[in-house]
C-alpha cells in the first residue's frame, strides 16, 4: 500500500500539484500522518517537469565498519573522561569511608593510569575519523542517507538520552532524601555536561538533516 501512496504523490507532483494539497487530500482519505510526509519526502522538492526522486537510504558494509569505529571511539573518551573526572572528585572530596581504606590511592592511581590510557588512544581515532566522514559528506551529501550512520545516530541519541534521565532521576531522589553534597553535584555535573553536549550534538545534526 505504501508504494501505491508513492505512486499517487509522484502522479500528482506531475500533475502540478502543491505538496500541502496532497498532503490535505491523502489526510482527508484516511493516510497516516508519517507515512504521507515519507511519501512527499521521497521527491525532491525542485523545480523540474518531473517529480525528482530523492537518494533512498543505503547499506554499505564499508559504512557499516567505518561508523562502527567512529562511534565506538566516541563512547570510549566519553566514559573514560567522565571516569577520569569523577576520580578527582573523589580525591578533592574524599568519602570519610573511603579514605580509611588502605589501598583507596593505590586503586584511585590505578583508575586515573587506565582511564588517561583509553583517552590518549581513543579519542585521536575518534578526531580522525570523525574530521574524514565530514569531509565525505561535504564533498558528497548523498551519503547522510547511510543507513549504519543513521542506526548508530539515533543509539547514541538513546544512549545519551537515557543517561541524562537516569542522571536527573538520581539528584532528584538525594535531593528529596537530603543527602546533596558538593561531591555528588560536581558528579552529576560532569554526566550532565558530558551526555548532553553528545546528545545536543547529534540532535541538532538530525534536525539540520531533516530539513534539507
């Protein structure tokens, strides 16, 4: 059926008709509100004797390892930096229980070695090949339609997302239980800061998209 819509919208495109009146006409038969805008989407919206079709999302087995790389070296800096941070956190404001522990130095050492040690390699895969893919969808547009670019968009979107809520879940529960201190603001500070700068990012990068 949904082709049938395709179908209709590229006859009525040729027809000279407006897209506000499909849209109004397939609305009043009954069509679906995102099944209508993926039907009017499917053509490009320029001046031409024929509807243009718009480039459908693709697969490619190269994008799919590319933008497995590059996202994967985005959450590895992310974590680890928020890790890092959250260490000197601990030291600055130390929990009175944890500084009774004999080997708290020698772990917190340990944490900070490992975390710097994941950023120094990750975070340069991730500037490579984060500055290569823009330069691929500068000189050619088309491939914003990747489907693996658009797949791992939306899990880091949802990623992101479901920490800053979880995030705002846990201040609110120590706020209503009292137990606020300057030690658990600055974590949630940090979580706050780092999730949403990838979320508002990548949110902003799909709308921009949307409306080209």
């Amino acid at each position: 059926m949904k082709g049938e819509l395709v179908e209709f919208t590229r006859s009525a495109l040729a027809a000279g008709k407006g897209r506000e009146d499909i849209a109004d006409v397939l609305r009043r038969a009954g069509w679906a509100a995102p099944d209508i805008r993926a039907a009017i989407d499917a053509f490009a919206d320029v001046s031409f004797p024929i509807p243009v079709p718009r480039p459908k999302p693709y697969l490619s087995a190269r994008e799919v390892f590319v933008y497995l790389i590059l996202f994967s070296a985005l959450y590895g800096p992310a974590f680890s930096f928020g890790a890092l941070l959250f260490e000197f956190i601990n030291r600055s404001f130390p929990d009175p229980l944890d500084a009774q522990r004999v080997n708290f130095i020698r772990y917190s050492n340990d944490t900070i070695r490992w975390n710097i040690s994941i950023i120094l390699v990750t975070f340069p895969l991730f500037y490579f090949t984060f500055r290569a893919v823009t330069r691929e969808l500068e000189k050619d547009p088309i491939k914003r339609a990747s489907l693996p670019r658009k797949w791992l968009t939306y899990l880091t979107l949802f990623i992101a997302g479901v920490t800053l809520v979880g995030d705002t879940a846990v201040l609110i529960y120590n706020m209503l239980g009292g137990e606020l201190t300057i030690r658990f603001l600055l974590k949630f500070a940090t979580i706050a800061i780092i999730a949403g700068g990838i979320f508002a990012y990548f949110l902003q990068d799909m709308r921009k998209e949307e409306q080209t």
